[in-house]
C-alpha cells in the first residue's frame, strides 16, 4: 500500500507541475465563466447610440419610429440629394429613405415595399431588421386606417403566450419552476465535458504506460512492485489530477462569477427585474428593454433552479466510473503496443461506445426519459456520458443507482481485464501485436 | 555460502524457449559473470531473478530461502540500457526510486547526498534526466541500484557509456560493495572485465548453459600448450635445439632479441623442453599463454553451433 500511493503521488506531482496542466486550470473557467457571463452581459449591455437620418417622402412614418437607448431617428425635411450632402458631413450612422414611389406601389399587394438605407459601413442585420419591422407597423397601422380599422382595437386583440414550465413533484414538495433551454444546455454541456475529460485523461494514462515500456523503467520499478500495483497507482494518480482540475474549474468559475455579480450588480439582480417585469410602466422604460429583462430574469432563473449540488456531485462520480472503466483499457492499449502510433487499431473498440454516447445525444435530450436513453443509460460503456445528459432533466433514484451499480462492475471487469494484458504486455518488445495474441495473454 | 540458487529454470515464450534446464549457484561475495551472445537468454534469466517475470518451472532460492516479494529490498539491479524519466528531476527520481525499494525519506536524503557528492553529481540535483549527459545519466542509474545497499547487485553491461576515468570509478565501487560482502552478477560482452572482475562466470547459449565454473580454473581447463619464450640469440637457434617437439606459431624481434610463441607437441613437459633448450640459447623469460575468455567464449560458442 505504501507504494502504490509513492506510484500515486509521483503520476499526480508530476502532472500537476506541468505547465499545460496549470494553462487549462486558468483557461477552463475562463471559458466557462465567459458561456455564462457573456450572454447575459451581451444581452444587457448598451451599445453607442446610433443616429440615423430619415428621409420620409411619404409622411407616413415621421416621427413614428420607435427610438431606443441606442438607436435614435432624426428626420430631415429636405430632398434626398441634399439630405444625401448633409449626411456625408455628419456623424449619422446612415441614412434611410422611404420614397414616394412606394405609396403608389401599394396597390400592387404582393410586393414587398422597398425603403433604402444609405450607411457609410454595412449596417448591422439587427439594425436592418428594426427598422423594417418599425416601418411595416407604421405601414400596416396606415393600411388599417384606410381599411377603416381602428388600430386600437387591433392591439387589444394582440396577444403573447410564453409557456412556463414547472416540474410536478410529490405532494408536500415544492414545485420548483423549470428552463427546458437551460436544462438542455447544461445536459450538453456535462455530457461533452465528462466526454472530454474520459478521453484527455484516459489517453494521459495510455501515453504514461507507453512512455514507461519504451523507456523500460518499467524493469526498475517491476523490480519493486507488482504490475498490477503500477498500473493502478498510474490510473488513480491520473484520475486526481482529473478531479484537482475539474474542483479548481469550479471555484476559480465561481470566483469569477461573484466577482461579475458584485461588479455589475444591475444585471444579476433578480429582484430588481422581478419588479420591472410586474410593473412595467413605473420602471419608465421601453418595451424593448423590458423584454430584454424579462430574458435575462428567464436565463437566470433557469440557472438558479438548477440544482449545482447533485450536478457537481454525480459529474464526480460519472466521471470517476467511466474514467475507470476506460482507463484500465487504455493501460492495456499501451503495454501492448511499442509505440503510440501503434495504437490506432486498438483504440478503435475503445473510442467507439464513446464517440457513440455522444452521437446519441441529441436523440437522448430530445426524449430524456424514453428506452433508448434508459438503456444506455445503464450499459456501462455509454453510461456515464448518457447519464451525465439525462441528469438535468431529472432521473429517478433508482435509476441513477443502478447505472452507478453496473459502472462499478463495468470498471472491476475491465480492470481485471485490463490487468491481465497489462502485465504481461509491459515487458514484451517488438513484438507486433494483434487480437490473437492479446486473447493469449488474457488466457495465459 | 551459497547466496542465490537457481534449480531448472524453464522460461518458454509462446514457441521460443528462452532458458532450457538453467541451474546455476553464486556463492556469497563473489562476482559472478553471466556471459553468453545476444538473445541467449540472460536477460530473460536476469529478470526471473529480479522477480520481474516467473519461470514456468524450476525453483530459485535466496540464502536457501525461496525467493519472494520480500528479497526484492535485497536485491539491486542495473539494466543495460538508462531507465529513467527523461522529464523527471534527477534528485526527485533518485528519491522515488530508493523509496519504492523501502528505504525511507530520511534515509533515502542522506544517502543520495553522500552518493551525489562521492559521484559529483549534486549540481545536477534540480535538473531534468534529459538534460544529462550519457555518462551522468549512467551514474544517477548506478546510484539508484546501490543506494540500499542491497546484497545482490545485479549489473546489466554497467560500463556502457563510461569513459575510461567513470569505467575506474565504476569498477572500484563494485570492487567496494564486494569487498564489503556484497554479491555480484555481471551480465557483460567485455570479455576483458570478465578477466578482471569475475570470479566464476556462467556461459549460456541458445537458452543453456554450456560452461561453468571459476575463471581460473576454465582458463587451465581450455589451455593449449602454448607458451612464449623470450631468448638472446638469432631465429633459427630455438628450432635447432628442440629437435621439432615444437611448432612455433610466431617470432618476433631480429638478432638481438627474440621472442616466440610455441606450441608443445609429443607430449613433451615443459621441464624436458627447458633442458633441452638451457644449453643453447640464454633464456630470458618463460610463460604459459593461457587463452583469454575471449577465446574461450568464441570457441564454445562456435563448437555450439557445429553441434546442433
């Protein structure tokens, strides 16, 4: 026991030392931080205002046009041609005119009226897109009138429907509400990760074991200790340094995440949205920027019914298993090989039900709870990335148990497996490979 | 006293036979050699000993105890070629590896200084493996093999990549260890550190063992006749005097001084020669040549082949 834990510590010290472990350790949540931070930010932040000069021939829309925080209209009583002059010695961002031509064209239904917009650079699709819409309003409100609608009754039959969803739990609990993009987000997300992580730490121990047989310290240290004590003190000392970086992933996220929310307070307070949203006309602020909120308020109450305890706590363990169960396989693949080249034709078995699990995903979030997802759910191979997808959205205990049941079997098999080929495979040079021998090696 | 024992090791491959019927004996504070060409089986015979791999039959004992897990602390092994961690620290891995072998951290510490200091290697403590030289990596090598001071060493080619200075150190630190009751096995094609260090040397060929015995008396065993004489006098003089129980394989010098190597024939002893040749020639040295174990490998290794 003594040494497999000098095995341990020897794997875990020297790759935690490593420069390329240290830059993923800061770059992760970085990355992480900035996918939840960012579109909250973008969706809040305020641009420069814009000003654009309108040309209106038709009288239709002057002074019609919606403004907002950064987007404002100034209307030029003038022709275009000057109005042309006047705008290249100005700081509008562009130009936009409706001409004449376009009332006369009405008659002609199916045809879209075509406004133009003069810009110095290509105006954004979002700009292009508000004003179409604003004119179309002002268009048809004109139509209306003509038709002899009163446009008031119009907007009293408008309506919106935004569908919420709540989780139904046993009597006595509370219903919690529930973001089906946020789930499914999140569902994708730890499905990837616990993928990346089984490869990028399974593959460690592959290259491990191949550069300990080439460079035959494996004759040292087999003096020392028994294979099977090498070969799981490798595995177990990776698998830490997988669990260090993930838990410093973690933290330094959540160390950045406060550090956001006590910076840019206004935009993580849900309280304060809470409000604006009950009580729009008292918070004085357009609809646009109260639809703006009300996504945000979404987004992040989505984030906050999502509970991060049982996340963290099965990624743990999902991760744990699976890396287990593949990484004994990948120590086999690299005793018997002499070189890392030579593992393609090995690997192929290995990556597959990996490569699958995740293939299988999009079919497994869009029915979370159906067989498919069960089933795979439960073969240990796929298991852990399946699970790690259907936890979001909710998986009876039982379940979970027995998934975690047989990956446990899963990993004691491949590790027995493993061993047998490992031990012998480690002191064998140039000797080419291939699946007859291994089934010697396994029955030897 | 017997030290190590190896009783009818069998070691099969699939359908390679590597060690065929091999017992071989080493007794305490001796320096064993274990000779033979490439892929004749010592390192396969080397590894069992280490406990790296098992025979598939046949028995080894350790001062007549079966060799177990527990003798591995006792046992100290250098393979032929530099195992290390290329990107380890060279002070790390020293420690790594004395501590994998049971010695504890405070030991392990005080030891490796005195060997680091002894080996001028201390500056090199907090450098990585790769940034050593051949010969420096060799030496880190041999310090983890001896730091427990075990009571077998077995040295696979130690003197592989040393200059001629590191091949003294070297040779005189196993010379040490055996002086100071230490066993050693000396896995070698250095025929010349054969002579200089073995005490009994094992031939193994083909999986078996074709010669056994002490450097000395192997020598007496394979030796021809053959003897060189050194003499005032001209060329012709030696012939005249012996009457052809004689044939003279080489003569050097000219009128002066000569020198020639003779091979003894019609059983004639080496006394009836010098009388013979007392009253005409003035004699000025006499030895036996005895084959060196250059020779004596090439030939039974050759005499093998014919064989099968």
């Amino acid at each position: 026991m003594k040494k497999i834990s000098l095995i341990i510590k020897r794997e875990y010290l020297t790759r935690v030392r490593k420069k390329s472990f240290i830059i993923m350790t800061i770059l992760g949540p970085i990355l992480m931080a900035s996918l939840m931070i960012v579109p909250i930010f973008i969706a809040q932040m305020s641009d420069e205002t814009k000003t654009i000069a309108v040309v209106d021939e038709t009288g239709l829309i002057y002074n019609q046009l919606p403004q907002t925080d950064n987007l404002k209209f100034e209307y030029l009583i003038t022709d275009i041609t000057t109005a042309k002059k006047i705008f290249l010695n100005s700081n509008y961002y562009a130009l936009l005119y409706v001409p004449k031509s376009i009332i006369n064209n009405q008659a002609a239904y199916n045809r879209p009226i075509s406004p133009i917009l003069f810009s110095g650079y290509q105006p954004s699709l979002n700009i292009k897109m508000f004003i179409a819409n604003s004119i179309k309003k002002e268009f048809e409100t004109a139509r209306l009138e003509a038709s002899g609608i009163d446009p008031n009754v119009l907007k009293s039959i408008e309506m919106k429907v935004d569908i919420t969803t709540t989780l139904l739990k046993e009597s006595g609990k509370k219903e919690e509400s529930s973001n089906s993009e946020i789930s499914t987000a999140l569902s994708i997300f730890s499905g990837i990760l616990i993928y990346m992580f089984i490869f990028m730490f399974g593959a460690q121990v592959m290259r491990g074991v191949i550069e300990e047989k080439t460079s035959r310290v494996v004759e040292v240290i087999i003096s020392s200790v028994k294979p099977f004590q090498l070969m799981m003190g490798k595995i177990i000392g990776i698998a830490m340094v997988g669990l260090t970086q993930f838990c410093l992933w973690i933290i330094l996220t959540l160390i950045i995440i406060t550090f956001f929310k006590f910076s840019f307070p206004n935009i993580f307070d849900l309280g304060r949205m809470q409000e604006i949203i009950s009580n729009p006309q008292a918070s004085q602020m357009t609809m646009q920027n109260i639809d703006q909120i009300e996504k945000t308020h979404e987004v992040l109450q989505g984030i906050a019914s999502i509970n991060f305890a049982v996340m963290i706590i099965s990624f743990i363990f999902f991760f744990l298993g699976g890396y287990l169960l593949y990484a004994a396989l990948f120590a086999a693949i690299g005793a018997a090989v002499d070189s890392e080249a030579d593992t393609q034709q090995f690997m192929a078995p290995i990556t597959i039900p990996l490569i699958f699990s995740v293939i299988m995903a999009q079919f497994v979030i869009n029915n979370p709870n159906g067989p498919v997802a069960f089933w795979l759910s439960m073969i240990p191979l796929t298991s852990p990335v399946i699970m790690m997808l259907r936890i979001p959205f909710g998986v009876s205990y039982i379940q979970v148990a027995a998934s975690a049941f047989l990956l446990i079997l899963g990993f004691l098999f491949t590790t027995w497996f493993a061993a047998k080929i490992y031990r012998t495979g480690i002191l064998m040079y140039g000797k080419k490979i291939n699946y007859k021998e291994l089934w010697k090696w396994l029955t030897y | 006293m017997e030290l190590l024992k190896v009783n009818d090791v069998n070691k099969q491959f699939g359908g390679f036979k590597a060690l065929d019927n091999i017992s071989i004996s080493i007794s305490e504070k001796n320096i064993y050699g274990l000779l033979g060409p490439n892929g004749a089986g010592k390192t396969t015979l080397i590894r069992i000993i280490n406990q790296i791999t098992g025979p598939d039959s046949g028995e080894l004992f350790f001062k007549g105890a079966k060799l177990n897990q527990k003798h591995i602390k006792v046992i100290g092994y250098l393979p032929e070629e530099r195992v290390l961690y290329k990107k380890m620290k060279v002070g790390e891995q020293a420690l790594y590896f004395a501590q994998l072998k049971g010695l504890t951290r405070y030991d392990a510490l005080t030891k490796l200084k005195y060997w680091f200091e002894k080996f001028e290697l201390q500056a090199w403590w907090n450098n990585k493996i790769e940034e050593l030289s051949k010969g420096m990596q060799q030496k880190v090598q041999f310090i983890i093999t001896i730091l427990h001071e075990p009571e077998l060493l077995i040295f696979d080619e130690p003197f592989s990549g040393f200059d001629p200075i590191n091949v003294n150190l070297i040779k005189n630190e196993i010379l040490n260890f055996r002086d100071k009751g230490a066993t050693i096995i000396f896995s070698t094609h250095n025929m010349a550190s054969v002579e200089e260090l073995c005490d009994n040397i094992a031939l193994i060929n083909k999986a078996k063992k074709i010669l056994e015995g002490s450097v000395t008396d192997i020598k007496q065993k394979y030796k021809s006749n053959i003897f060189e004489i050194s003499y005032k006098g001209g060329k012709e003089e030696i012939n005249r005097a012996t009457n052809n129980n004689i044939e003279i394989l080489e003569t050097t010098g000219n009128n002066g001084l000569c020198s020639v190597k003779i091979k003894l024939k019609n059983n004639i002893k080496t006394n009836d020669l010098l009388q013979l040749l007392l009253p005409h020639i003035q004699i000025q040295s006499f030895n036996e040549i005895l084959p060196s174990m250059n020779d004596i490998f090439i030939q039974r290794v050759e005499n093998d082949k014919v064989i099968n």
